[in-house]
C-alpha cells in the first residue's frame, strides 16, 4: 500500500510538479533560497546539503527550479569541481523519508522534500512553490 | 576503576586508529573516446591526418581520493592517454587540507591554473566543445610541483574564489622541431573568479622564470658560436635562460540554461629570448535545446616574430640568415573556426561532433578535421 502511494505521487510529481519544501534541522534559522540555491552549488559552506539519487524525479525539478540547470549541467558542474579538489557534491541519501531522518537528526543539514511530506521533526526554512 | 578506564581509553584509541586505516575512499574517473580525420589527403590538424584515428585525443582517467579526518585528505589523478599509447601517469597527486570552510591548501602536483578550464581541460564532459581552444590552451606545460590556497568567499551576492599558487615545472617540450629541457623556476600566480547569476568572470597573473635547453644542441651550437664570433648580444637575445615570464590571462562567460557564450584572451611574455609575444583569444556561442547544445566558436592565435634580433645584423653577416630562419619558426597566425554539438544522450555521457577549419597565415595553408567521440564521468 505504501509502495503504492509513493509510486503515485512519484507519478503526479513528475506528471504535474508538486511543492517543495526545503527543511532543516528545527534549531536552524530561515535561509533565503539563493542561499539555498548557493549551498547546493557547494558555494557556501556553513549548511550540510543532502540530495536525493541521480534521476529521481524531484531531484531533477529541484535542480531545475532552484539551481536553473538540468541534470546534465549538474554533473557537468560538478564534474568540474570533483577532479580538481575545489569541491564535492552533497551527500545522497536513497529515500525522502531517508532525508527527513538525516536531516531531523544533523543539525546543520538541508534537504528538499514534498511539501506534502513534512514532519514536525524537521522545520521549513524556504518553499519553492509550482 | 582505573584497568576499566584504561581499557576503556584503549578501545577508543584502537576505535581511532582503525577509523584511520579505514579512512573513507572514493573513487571517480573520466574518459574521452574521439575519433577523428582531416579531409582531405594533405590536411594537418591538432595531430590528426588523413587516416581515421582513434587513438590521438582519447584518454582514461581515474582518480582516488582519501579523506583522513580532521580535514585533510589526499587526491591523485592517474591519467593514460591516447597520444602516449595510454601510458598511465600521475596527472595530479596532492594533498588538501582544509583551514576552514573557505580555505583550503593543496600541496603537491597541480594543475598550473594559466586558464578558465585549465583545471578540467582534460574532462571533456565538463565542456561542451571536443577539445579546448587550441589557440589559447596551447602551453606544453599543464602542472607544476607547488601549493595552492584557495579561498572562496563572497562580496555582496557575487561569489568569488581567490588562488595563489607558488611551484616549479620541469619537463620536456617542442622547441623549433626539436624537442627541449624545459624548466619553470619560482612559478607565483594569482587567479580571481567572480560569478553572479549567469555571469562569470576570471582573471590569471602568473610569473616564473623559463630555460629551455635543445636536446640535439643545434640551437646551443649556433648560440656557442655567436658569442665565439663577437654576437654576444644576438645569441643573449635569442637564449632561453632564466628568462622572465609572464602570462596574463582575462576570461568571461555567461550562461542562462539555453545560451551559453564564453571567451578568453590571454598574453604571455618571455623577456630577453627568441619567444615572441604570445597572443590568443577565442569567442564561442551555444545554444542548448534540449539534449543538444550546437554552437560556434571562433579562434585566433597571433604570434609575431621577433624580427628586429635578426635585423640588427649587417646584410652580409654569415650568421643572419641561420638567425632570421630560426626566429621566424616562432611566427603563428591561425584563425580556426569550430562548429559543432553535443548531445547528452545518458545522464553519464555526452557525444560531440565538431568541425574545425583553420587557416594558417604564415603558412598560407587550410587544414579541416572532423571528429566525433563520447566524453564520459563516472
């Protein structure tokens, strides 16, 4: 039953573009989404980023709405970046549940789930509306 | 108590230790697969001729990267290419410590940060041409032996990240047809990259100190005897010896999601040799739609040769024609014209097609290549 919800929302997300939420640990303070856009570029330092696996559908809207870049550019970004030990790309954890356990548990971390999907262990410190 | 606290400290100190060896590993690899041919029988470009090669632009590269705790950690880059019968050298091999979040140090073999893609000319996939401009990214000499300290930062909303580097190079390279000793003494650079939004802009300064020495001593010949025939002044002119260098390098680029456009000039000077002036820029437009990005670049590269070495010997001195030969080998006038695509056809892949067209004005020869390869990471 549950598998089955996620697979449909996978499918309405991807079909029609949910919310997202951006979340962090309840102690952070708000950060501004070029902030947000800005940490997940690895440009600025002070928050932990946590991404979603390569193809997921709301990694890619992620990228696309907040970064402006396809998947493709990302990896070409940080292709650049990688081999020249200027930089890493954030940690990747498997699920949007994995995500909100990471996130509710590292103080420092940032993540983007559903809007749909926040719990109170996490806070939400910015919203990219569709 | 006290054995249970000391067994206690000793499990934490083994726990430490073990932590250590098992330091955190990871690997990632890059690999360009290119094929390409002039067209026709007497063209010559970027080492490509007439036959269908393989062989020339492909390359392998993987790298390792050790994180051993408490912010430093050790890279090195094992490359194998194509040209050198896929031979495996250490491209890079260093070590990075973090001073803080902004700051990192890394020490050992480097990239010589001379250009904007200097640090990863070699990854194809991070580009969406087939091969870096030619007419600006054409120093024989990549890396160095050195630190580097990079800090990034921002001034307002625009990001900005600063490197100094210090270091030395030795290696071969072309000088005239024959190949040479070449060392870079006390090499010092700064470079600056600010980006805001979808603009970006870079700036290069590096100095050093060059020597290079012929290996069949037929330049070191000619140099011997015209200091032995009272040419001192020429042969001072024409060597190669802890000459002062410097490479000056400006670079902008903009990128929106669908148009990307990009261009850098550079000059470098060697002080008091037979190496003129060297000067090369290129502009270059794309347009991505979808999985493909067509674009067009054009490129110059315009070297003249130092004339007057030669000139301020008489007419009928028997050295001068030997002299002006040799300081006209140093001439290059080349505009190339690049047009081509990439199509990202996997999320780990990229295939390109390019034509390049180049016309060299000294020569008063054109030379068209075609090639076709896949650029992959991984």
């Amino acid at each position: 039953m549950k598998k089955l919800l996620i697979a449909s929302l996978t499918l309405f997300s991807s079909l029609c573009m949910a919310d997202i939420a951006v979340i962090a640990h309840p102690a952070t303070a708000d950060v501004s989404l070029d902030e947000v856009s800005r940490i997940y570029m690895g440009r600025a330092g002070n928050l932990m980023p946590v991404n979603l696996p390569e193809n997921h559908p709301l990694r890619d809207q992620f990228e696309q709405e907040a970064l402006g870049r396809s998947p493709a550019q990302m990896k070409a970004y940080w292709s650049r970046l990688v081999f020249t030990g200027k930089g890493r790309p954030p940690v990747e954890v498997d699920s949007v549940q994995a995500k909100i356990e990471f996130v509710a548990s590292n103080p420092n971390s940032l993540g983007y789930i559903p809007a749909s999907e926040v719990t109170d262990q996490v806070r939400v410190i910015a919203t990219i509306a569709n | 108590m006290v054995s249970k606290i000391k067994q206690l400290s000793l499990g934490v100190l083994l726990a430490c230790t073990a932590s250590a060896a098992h330091a955190d590993i990871r690997f990632n690899g890059f690999a360009s697969i290119q094929g390409g041919t002039t067209l026709s029988s007497s063209d010559r470009l970027y080492g490509y001729d007439n036959e269908i090669d393989f062989k020339n632009e492909s390359l392998f590269a993987l790298q390792t990267q050790a994180d051993l705790g408490d912010r430093l950690s050790v890279t090195a880059q094992l490359m194998g290419r194509g040209s050198n019968d896929f031979n495996a050298e250490f491209e890079w091999a260093y070590l990075t410590y973090e001073l803080n979040n902004q700051t990192r140090i890394n020490a050992g073999r480097l990239r010589t940060p001379f250009y904007r893609y200097s640090d990863f000319m070699d990854v194809g996939y991070a580009y969406d041409w087939a091969r870096v401009p030619n007419s600006v990214y054409n120093l024989d000499f990549n890396n160095l032996e050195g630190v580097s300290l990079v800090r990034f930062g921002q001034l307002g909303n625009v990001d900005s990240s600063l490197q100094f580097i210090v270091g030395s190079y030795s290696g071969t390279t072309n000088i005239t047809p024959a190949p040479a000793d070449l060392s870079i003494e006390r090499v010092a650079g700064v470079t600056w990259e600010l980006t805001q939004g979808n603009l970006s802009a870079r700036l290069a300064y590096l100095t050093g100190k060059l020597t290079m020495v012929d290996q069949d001593g037929q330049l070191t010949g000619l140099l011997e005897m015209l200091s032995e025939s009272g040419f001192a002044d020429t042969a001072s002119q024409i060597s190669i010896d802890d000459a002062r260098s410097t490479f000056m390098g400006l670079a902008l680029g903009y990128d929106n999601g669908s148009m990307v456009l990009s261009g850098e000039v550079v000059r470098a000077r060697v002080s008091d040799s037979v190496i003129p002036t060297q000067n090369g820029f290129y502009l270059s437009a794309g347009y991505r739609v979808n999985s493909f990005t067509p674009f067009v670049s054009f490129e110059r590269r315009d070297n003249d040769a130092k004339a007057d070495i030669y000139q301020a010997l008489a007419e009928g001195n028997p050295f001068r024609e030997r002299v002006a030969a040799l300081v006209e080998e140093f001439a290059i006038k080349r505009d190339t014209w690049n047009l081509g695509s990439r199509y990202d056809f996997h999320p780990s892949a990229a295939l390109k097609v390019q034509f390049s067209s180049q016309k060299d004005k000294v020569a008063d020869r054109r030379d068209q290549l075609l090639t076709v390869g896949i650029d992959l990471v991984f």
